[in-house]
C-alpha cells in the first residue's frame, strides 16, 4: 500500500497529525481528511469555507471531486446547536446535489478545539482510478427505528 501525507507547511518535526492521508488502492485512493475548522461568523459559513478546501483539495492533489466523498463528520460545539444543523445542512446542500449526497454524523461537543470556531468537519473520499465506472444506485429504505 502507497501512503501519502499532506500536512500543513513548516511543521517539519513539530507535527503531530496530518491534515490528510491519502492511501493507494488497485482501482480507488482512499482519502481522509482530518479536522477541518474553516473562519466565519457562523456555522453555515464555517461549513462553507471547509467544503471549499476540501473540494479544492480533492481536485489538486487526489485528483478527485466533491461526490467521491462518502462520509463527513460533523463536530459542533454544544452552545451551537440546534440552530447549527439546519445551517450545515443548508451549506452541504450547496455542494453536494443528490443522489451524490455524501452519509453524515453530526456530533455534538462542549469545544471545538482549535479556535473559536463552532464546526469542525473530518471527511472521507474514494477515489476511483477509472471515472467511467463511477455511477451512483439509489436505494430508498425505511426510517431507521426511532424516527417519525
């Protein structure tokens, strides 16, 4: 197995975890983004911002697109919610259309470290090696027990 590192510049031996790890497969790359926290005012903007790295990063480095991503966790901060969930739910909207909707945690936290920031996004993508291969089956299933 191939493995690369992407961490930010002049850590050098400083770092202590990557901002990315992209791991080479036969046919895919699998890639995982660790923590992401994005600047803005509000959750929704902080969501924004971390989907537009990571869209730019997927593109630049893994060659790779926003609808390989197939989880996000999500960590807010406790004294966001419930107000943050609608507003991440309304920025992912903008990224991601269906049926190329990525499965979610959104898990609530007492600090988000890393600033004063509410969100906090980890993410995982699979890279196909071969875009032609790459379709997207919708299989509608019942609610999980719990929900209405």
């Amino acid at each position: 197995m191939e493995k690369t590192v992407f961490r930010r510049e002049n850590r050098g031996d400083d770092a202590v975890a990557a901002t990315a790890v992209r791991t080479r497969h036969d046919d895919h790359d699998h890639v995982q983004l660790d923590g992401v926290v994005g600047p803005g005012e509000t959750p929704r903007e902080q969501a924004r911002r971390v989907l537009h790295f990571a869209e730019r990063f997927l593109r630049e480095y893994c060659d790779g697109e926003l609808s390989d991503v197939t989880m996000i966790r999500h960590f807010v901060s406790d004294d966001a919610l419930p107000d943050a969930e609608a507003e991440i739910g309304a920025a992912c909207r903008e990224y991601f259309a269906p049926p190329e909707l990525p499965a979610t945690v959104m898990v609530g936290v007492s600090d988000v470290v890393g600033g004063d920031r509410d969100v906090k996004i980890e993410m995982e993508a699979t890279v196909p090696h071969d875009r032609d291969g790459h379709d997207v089956d919708v299989v509608e299933l019942p609610p999980p027990p719990g929900y209405v």
